[in-house]
C-alpha cells in the first residue's frame, strides 16, 4: 500500500526526529537548566525504566527525545515508537533474566567451594590474632579487617605466596597516612557539599567534649544536608582538639571554629559561621560564640533540663519545701535506694548472679535514670529472691511507686529518642512532641485524689509544667517544619487561629526570599538548531487552563504554591522527603523551603556521637595521640561508614 510524503512526516517517529536537538546541544541545556531530568519513572511496562529517566525541556515538559541514566548520567536516544532494546544493552541497564543489573551480572563472582581444612586453619588463626593483639572476637567481623583480608587475598592470588612483611606498611607511615587520607577526603566531600551550602540545603551541629585521662577538649562540626534524591545525610566534618593554652570561652570557641572552616577559601571565617543554622546545647560558651548567627536549642538537652528541674532537691531529700508543698520523699528514696542497691550489686560482683544485669545511670543523662529503674523493675523478682522482700537493701523499694515512677517518665525517654534520629526529619517532630509532654504532664496534675501516690505524682508533674513552659521554647523553624508536614499543615495543636496566622506569615516570608533569589525569566534558548518549539508559553499564562492536578513545571507566586500546598493529598506513613520529591515540579518554591527546613535537626546528637566514638580512640594506653591524629581517625570512621 502506497503512503505519501506527508504521512511519513506526521509519523511520531519521524517528526519527533525532525524537531530533536543534537545530544550536545541537550547536555549543554541540562547544564543551563534549560533541560533537566525528571528523576520519575516511566510509566513504561519494560524494567528499563529503573534505571532511565526521560530528559524535559523545563519550560513546556515536553520530551527531548532522550533520556538520561541514572547511574552514569550518559544521554541515550529515545524516540517514541523505537521500543527500548538499545537501552537494554546499555552497561547500567535492568537484565530481564533475575532483574539484577548488568554491573553486577558482569561482576558477579564465582564462589570458590573453600576445604573444610582451610576453613579450620581460619579458626585457628583468627583465635591466634584475638589473644596475641589482645583483640575483641567482634574484631574477625569488622568492615576495616575484612577489608585488609580482601585486599591481601587478592594480593596472593596476582603475586603468589608473598611475606606479608613486604605487604604491611610501618605503623608510623600509617598513621601519616591517615591524617594525609582524611585531609584529601574532607576536600572532596567540602567541594560536594559547596552547592548545597550555596543552595542553604544543610545545617550544622556542635558540642564540646573533654577526654577522661588527659582533661583535652575537643570540639565536633558535624554538617546535615538532603542531597538531590531527597534524601537527608550526616557527614562529621571535624572533632578537632581545643587549644590547650586557651579558655574554652564564647570568644575562644568562635575563634576555634573560624580557624577550622578558613581551610576552604569560597568564605572567610564569619561568613561561613551566618551561613550556617546552628543545634547546640545551652552552655553559656557556645551560645556566646554563636550568638551574631542562628541558633536553636537542642531539644534533647532541654529535655534533661526539663527532668532535672522536676527532681531537682528530691533526690539529695531537700528539707527546704514549704508546709504548702507535697512531700515527695518516698519518690527521693526510691532513686536513691535504687542507686545504692546497684551500686553495691555492681561492687560486690552479685550483678552477675541476675539473668540480666542492672544498669546504673549516667549524671550527665537524665534518662538513664529511666533505664535504671527499668531494668531493676524486669529483674525485681529475681532481685526479690537473691535478698529478701525484708532486706534493708529493699526497704525504700516500693514495686507499685517503681511502676508509676516508670510510666511517668516513658514519654520523656519517647520524645529524646524520637529527636535524637540522624536518618530522619525531626525538626517537624519538636512542636508535637511538647504538646504531648504537656498533655502527659496535665493528666497527671488533675488527677489529684487522695491517694498519696496519685497526689506525688500530681506535684511532680506540676514542677515539669512549669519547666516545660519556661525552657521547652519554640523557635520557628520549628513552626514552619510542622506546617511542612503534611499531615499537619492545619497545625491543630496551636491554640488560636492568630498564632496560625503568624506561623503562615513566617512561612510567606520565607517563600519570598526563595522567590527573590529564583531567575525572574524563563532560561534563553540558545539553541541554533532548528527547534521548534520556539515559543515561550509562559507569555500568555494568564489566558492559559491551569490543570491543578498536574505535575508541571508552571511559573506561580509563593502565594499560589502555599494555598496548592494546602489542597494537596498526603497517604498515611509516607516518606515526608520522597512526598516533596515527588512535587518539587509542581511547588519548586515550596519544596525548596522544605528542602532547607528538613535538614535542619531537632537535637545536636550527631556531634554528641562522634564523642562516644572518641572515647574508644582515647583509651589509657593511646593518650598519646596526637590531636590530628584523633581528628582524622574520627572523621574516616564516619566516612567510610557513610
């Protein structure tokens, strides 16, 4: 059957051909934002689409007859009709057969069946290096000794039956090595993290610690940032140690961080300190040093302000409370009896006797006080029969008080943990956390019957009220994190609409200074390459049907974007970051301003962590450790493990 000239014209293939632009020509577009990937999958049946993603002109969203991998970025061809076995064959592409990829098909390594013998002589030798380098057994299962195994297997396996003397470097070149490693690293991952401090995607953690044997200081810079997945990481920039010839005042702390940033020249000192929000603790140093730049308070460490107001004076059995107050005694003694019955237990060696040992608690951690009566609740029985209900070691135990004790603390413990995740948003969790520690604290306070318990736990909960109003303060970046999670965009734990109003007004001003900073015109089109589509739709929007369903690239105000924001749908459990992603087209402004908020975390417990890790660094018989040494030794166990 014949066809004419004008039938093969208007086939899709052919046209779509004929309006394309040259690859290069697209790459240079994606690098000006005339271009960009849409990060979607397509709705395409073929399991290709896992790892391609089609390539949008960002004015119209009209396909450029590429798509992009999303693997190695390279831009393939991909007209409409002409199936999508050439993506097949690309080295990044789905394998139909076990939908594993084609790297890992190709990579796939045969597993050598190991003689029961050879596998015996492991044992042995494994044993041999726990009890002559004095090792923990976990070591054999460690990422780093695993690793160094790898590499000296395969070494054998290329060179033969080696020394392994020849192999193994000095120790003294390692340790050069490990500062010389983390200084090229943390280059690297500065130069990566640039755009998103540009971009003011990111936040900053720090606390201050000091060493147990030789009383240095050390001060932790950890940065949180949500990458270009939408999805929120934490990387330790530094633990460097404090000067030891200085005071560790607000002015020597800022000093020390200004000194630590000036490696990287894009700002000076305190241009890098403003552009940063700060998450600190409230020690009177660091919000001095802070003070010229944004700050917010750990919501964790109010937390334990919190508890340690609450029992402030009951613990040491304060006889200085006025006939009006209640008497709390019985809750003082069972802390304290609690404390000299594990104390002792740990001292005497008859905690081992116990299926599961008691904890003791931690001063400088309120809610450690929880895990210790906790622990002594599960092991009550058996702590029962090793002394004696009678025994005066059990005498100012009560079971019932220990219970109640329990439960009104469980919700504090709740709410730090929740604060403290690194994985997750929790800066969107600050606000309801404190409406349900308020709403836990009020029950307790109007259940005052003639019960003596009920009418202890009545007052204590009214000392908590009032530290939770005093200390437990808002800022509003936490306001505006809560409008930004969806579930919770009607804020209906505020009390009145005039505050509701205020945290939206903070929310437009912010979407203002997003909106200054975004080009006010639609990108030129450069191209000399005969395309097309050379009109600019956006000059007749205000005739244009707005489908407000869809997903495009479509130019509003910041006022446009809140009150589409306010109609959108939100399923139950969903990933609050992936939720955005999925609408930075639609709401790029918004989603912009979600991006920033959400890197921001509720507690400094990011810092806090790197000092645990310093505490299996600076052991007694490695105080010799020069203070880079210790930086550099943190900073690569963070990085590798991320």
């Amino acid at each position: 059957m014949a066809c004419n000239m004008e039938d093969i014209i208007e086939s899709p293939v052919i046209a779509a051909s004929i309006d394309r632009e040259d690859k290069k020509v697209i790459e240079k577009k994606i690098k000006s934002r005339e271009c960009f990937i849409s990060g979607e999958s397509s709705n395409g049946k073929s399991d290709v689409w896992t790892v391609f993603s089609h390539v949008l002109y960002a004015n119209t969203d009209k396909r450029t007859g590429y798509v992009s991998c999303n693997k190695c970025k390279i831009l393939l061809s991909n007209l409409p009709g002409t199936g999508t076995s050439h993506l097949k064959r690309h080295k990044c592409a789905v394998v139909t057969k076990g939908n594993s990829s084609m790297d890992e098909f190709v990579t796939k390594k045969i597993k050598i069946k190991i003689p029961e013998k050879v596998s015996h002589y492991a044992v042995d030798e494994c044993v041999k290096f726990c009890a002559l380098d004095l090792r923990s057994f976990s070591a054999i299962n460690g990422d780093g000794f695993k690793s160094l195994c790898q590499f000296l297997v395969n070494t054998g396996a290329k060179y033969g039956a080696v020394d392994v003397n020849d192999v193994l470097p000095n120790p003294t070149t390692v340790s050069r090595n490990c500062i010389k490693t983390a200084t090229t690293l943390r280059n690297e991952l500065m130069s990566k993290l640039i755009l998103y401090i540009e971009q003011k995607r990111y936040s900053t953690t720090t606390d201050m610690w000091t060493d147990n044997y030789k009383k240095i200081g050390y001060t932790a810079v950890t940065i949180h940032y949500i990458d270009d997945n939408w999805v929120l990481n934490s990387n330790i920039l530094c633990v460097r140690q404090f000067p030891i010839d200085q005071k560790k005042s607000g002015e020597n702390v800022r000093r020390s961080l200004k000194d630590f940033f000036s490696a990287w020249p894009q700002y000076d000192g305190d241009d890098w300190l403003s552009n940063f929000v700060w998450v600190t603790d409230r020690g009177s140093n660091i919000i001095k040093a802070l003070e010229p730049n944004i700050r917010l308070n750990c919501s964790a460490h109010i937390i334990h302000n919190v508890l340690q107001y609450t029992f402030k004076g009951i613990e040491n059995n304060d006889s200085s409370q006025t006939e009006e107050e209640i008497d709390l005694e019985p809750i003082s003694n069972l802390i304290t009896a609690t404390k000299s019955l594990i104390r002792y237990m740990k001292k005497s060696g008859e905690n081992n006797l116990l299926s599961k040992s008691l904890l003791q608690s931690v001063e400088t951690r309120w809610n450690s006080n929880l895990a210790m009566l906790q622990s002594l609740f599960n092991m009550y029985s058996e702590v029962i029969q090793l002394y004696g209900q009678d025994s005066r070691k059990m005498s100012e135990i009560d079971y019932n008080l220990l219970s109640k004790l329990i439960d009104f603390l469980a919700p504090f413990k709740n709410a730090s943990t929740q604060l403290e995740g690194t994985s997750y948003p929790t800066i969107n969790l600050v606000m309801l956390h404190k409406a349900k520690l308020l709403k836990h604290l009020l029950s307790y306070k109007h259940n005052r019957y003639d019960d003596n318990i009920q009418i202890m736990f009545s007052e204590l909960a009214s000392r908590s009220l009032h530290a939770v109003q005093e200390k437990f303060e808002l800022d509003k970046y936490h306001e505006i994190a809560l409008f930004l999670w969806p579930p919770y965009k009607k804020l209906k734990m505020v009390d009145s609409q005039i505050e509701r109003d205020r945290i939206i007004e903070n929310v437009k001003v912010q979407l203002h200074n997003i909106q200054e900073q975004m080009p006010n015109n639609p990108p030129e089109n450069t191209s000399q390459t005969g395309n097309l589509n050379y009109l600019n739709e956006d000059m007749f929007s205000e005739w244009a049907d707005i489908d407000e369903g869809s997903n495009t690239r479509t130019r509003y105000t910041c006022e446009d974007e809140l009150s589409m924001y306010q109609l959108e749908h939100y399923e139950p459990n969903q990933n609050v970051l992936q939720w955005w992603k999925e609408r930075q087209i639609k709401m790029p402004m918004m989603a912009k301003l979600a991006m920033r908020i959400f890197a921001i975390p509720a507690t400094s417990a990011g810092s806090e962590r790197a000092f645990s890790t310093s505490g299996r660094v600076i052991e007694e018989r490695r105080t010799c450790l020069k203070g880079d040494t210790v930086e550099s030794i943190l900073f690569l166990n963070d990085y590798y493990k991320k």
